[in-house]
C-alpha cells in the first residue's frame, strides 16, 4: 500500500505540468489566463460531478459543509491562484523553473504545516536531514535558473 501511495503522490506531480501545458495552449486559444483557468475548473467540475454520480456518492453531506470554518472556503481561492499564477508562469520562466519554484515553496509551507501542526495535521518535527532536503531543492531551483 505504502508504494501505491508514493506512486499516486508521483503521479499527481508529474499531472502539474501536463495540466499546465494543457491549461496554457487553452489560453492561447482563448486569449486570457483567468478564462482558461476558469475553463479548467469547469471542466473539473463536470467530471467531479460525474464521478459523485457513477460512485453515489451522498449528496446530504454537503450541507455539513455550512458548519466548516469560514477560512477552509480559501481552499477553492488557492485553487484557482495556483492554476491561474501557473498559466502566466510557464511562458515566461518556462516549466522545469516555474515547477522548480513551485517545489521548493511547497517543501518550505509543509515543513512549516509538519513541524507546527498548521491547520490542525500531524506533527512532524523539523531535522536537519529535512532542512539539508529542503535546500538541495533550492539548490537545484538556482541550477535550473542559471542554465
């Protein structure tokens, strides 16, 4: 199970880039990044729907949603910055250093999220060995950048 979840969690890097490429040809044809971001999500929500249809999943549960905090509505706001800050991106720095700097300000929020239990996760202390980690991916940003 452990290597299917590290599989899956390869997996959903390597979507980024060919979600961005995708996203990006779409705002060539349409002419804006915030409409083709827009398109995406739509698009995502078809298929979110259709998947809640086929695996009947209960429609009830949403009106739970109602007594969530109101700062977990920011999820949907971050989803649609990080798509529409990526189509901007690719063209302009390219993909190996926008996805470069996308890694590394992922590592550096999610040792922060690890160490202090943001937003209510798991504890996962801070190490040297995760520092040396996360600096190496910024090392490899800087590489990138300068060849």
């Amino acid at each position: 199970m452990q290597y299917f979840l590290i599989f899956l969690a390869f997996l959903c890097g390597a979507v980024f880039p060919t979600q961005a490429a995708l996203n990006t040809q779409m705002t060539k044809n349409v002419g804006h990044p915030v409409l083709a971001a827009f398109l995406s999500f739509f698009t995502g929500l078809i298929a979110l729907f259709l998947y809640i249809l086929i695996a009947r999943i209960p429609l009830q549960s949403l009106s739970s949603a109602r007594n969530v905090p109101w700062y977990v509505w920011f999820a949907g706001l971050l989803g649609a910055f990080y798509i529409s800050t990526v189509i901007v991106l690719i063209p302009r720095l390219g993909f190996a250093l926008t996805f470069g700097l996308i890694v590394a300000g992922q590592m550096a929020i999610s040792l922060l999220f690890d160490h202090y239990g943001i937003l209510h996760t798991p504890i996962r202390e801070i190490s040297i060995g995760r520092i040396i980690g996360a600096l190496f991916l910024v090392a490899g940003v800087i590489l990138i950048r300068k060849f």
